[in-house]
C-alpha cells in the first residue's frame, strides 16, 4: 500500500477535534449547596421574629412600667437578641450558615430563660399575661422546632461550644450583682440576692445555673445532630 498524504492529514484533524473537544467539554462538578432558605423555614422565623416584637409592643403599650428597664432581664436581653439573629439569618442565609455556634447560643438562652421563668418566676412577673406567655413559653418552643427543623449547621458544632456559651450568663451575672441590682433598688432574681439567701446559697445557685446551662447545651448539641441525620437533607 502507497502513502497517502491526504488520508494522513484528516487522520490528524480528527485525532486534534477530539483533543480539543476533551479539552474544552464542562467537567461535572457537585452543585454547592442552596443558600436561599425553603418556604417553611421562612415562615417559621419570621414568626419568631413577629412574636417577640409583638411581646414587646404589648409591654410597651400596657406596663405601667414601661418596656425599656425590661432590657435589663435576662428573658427580654435573650429574646431580643433572638429577633435580631433570625431576622439576620432572613436576610443573610449565607453569612448565618457560618456562625453555628452564634445560632446555638441563642436558643440556649431562649430556652433556658423560658424553663426558669416557668419553674420559679411566675408569680413574681404578674404570671401569664400575653406579652409573658409569648416570651417565656411561644418564643422558646418556635425557637426550639427552628433549631430541630431547619439547617444543617448544628452537625458542624464542637464539644467545646456549649462550654463557649456559658460566657454570655456569666458576663450578666456579674452585672445582675455589681450594677443592676443597685441600680434598680431590688435584686432582680431572688435566687441571686445575697441578702436573702447569703454567699454559700449564691455560690450554691451559681454553680447549680452553670452546670444546667451546659448540661442543656450539651443535649442541644446531641439532638441537633441527630435531627440532622434524621432529616437526612438541608431544610
């Protein structure tokens, strides 16, 4: 057989279409994740979000008292700053995603405020009215079922975040101790008020309010985990 010149050549051409077309054809990569939020996550924290400022409107417009002395509670301090992450987390799904251990410390501290107050404080903050129930029993439980239902971000927390969380209550602590409770003229907490029960019981309740702060966030960190596996993909 003779040498063809012509079949060489389109022998080359072929052979460089399929070089170029490895070359340039898209590779498949894995989709990121979405960062918009599905519509019942949506839903859920604009309720939170509409529950607590609606607390707060009512107290603002009923208490004789006034609203803003309020914010020197750990239940309206706490709620507030819940309002203000989930109306973040609205608005920045992204940036919110990247701070697990801010999420986290926010439902403790619902959570928490909402459990002492139904166990020891009822009677002493004109029990169950409206603003009270939407504070201490609504806002803990939407809080809760967002932290159950929605993301995937609490996979990512480390045995060390619960530990991390104990810095806020400690910060008011010491506030409620050296500032407020002269500022107002009473303790705002009995089981914090020296005068009554001395400094073996304060250091006694002390103790005892760490130990369950971390304990609940401790089993926070557990159940947030095995929602996540449960529910199998992002919400």
């Amino acid at each position: 057989m003779g040498f063809d010149p012509a079949r060489l050549m389109l022998s080359d051409l072929s052979g460089c279409r399929r070089t170029v077309s490895r070359m340039v054809a898209p590779t498949t990569t894995p989709s990121p994740p979405p960062t918009t939020q599905a519509p019942p996550a949506i839903g859920l924290r604009i309720v939170i979000v509409a529950t607590i400022l609606l607390a707060f409107l009512i107290t603002a417009t009923t208490s004789r008292s006034g609203l803003w002395w309020r914010f020197s509670t750990f239940t309206y301090e706490v709620n507030l700053l819940a309002a203000g992450y989930v109306l973040w987390a609205l608005l920045r799904p992204a940036a919110a995603k990247k701070l697990p251990g801010l999420r986290g410390a926010v439902v403790l501290y619902v959570v928490v405020a909402g459990v002492i107050w139904n166990l020891y404080l009822t009677e002493m903050s004109m029990g169950y009215t409206p603003q009270n129930i939407m504070l201490h029993i609504i806002s803990p439980v939407l809080v809760a079922l967002d932290w159950l239902l929605i993301g995937r971000s609490q996979s990512r927390l480390t045995w060390w975040h619960p530990l991390a969380w104990l810095s806020y209550p400690l910060i008011y602590l010491i506030a409620v101790l050296v500032y407020l409770n002269s500022e107002r003229g009473r303790f705002l907490y009995y089981f914090l008020d020296v005068d009554q029960i001395g400094l073996a019981g304060l250091s006694r309740n002390v103790v005892l309010l760490a130990v369950g702060f971390a304990a609940l966030g401790y089993l926070m960190l557990g159940i947030g985990r095995l929602a996540v596996t449960a529910r199998g993909t992002p919400a």
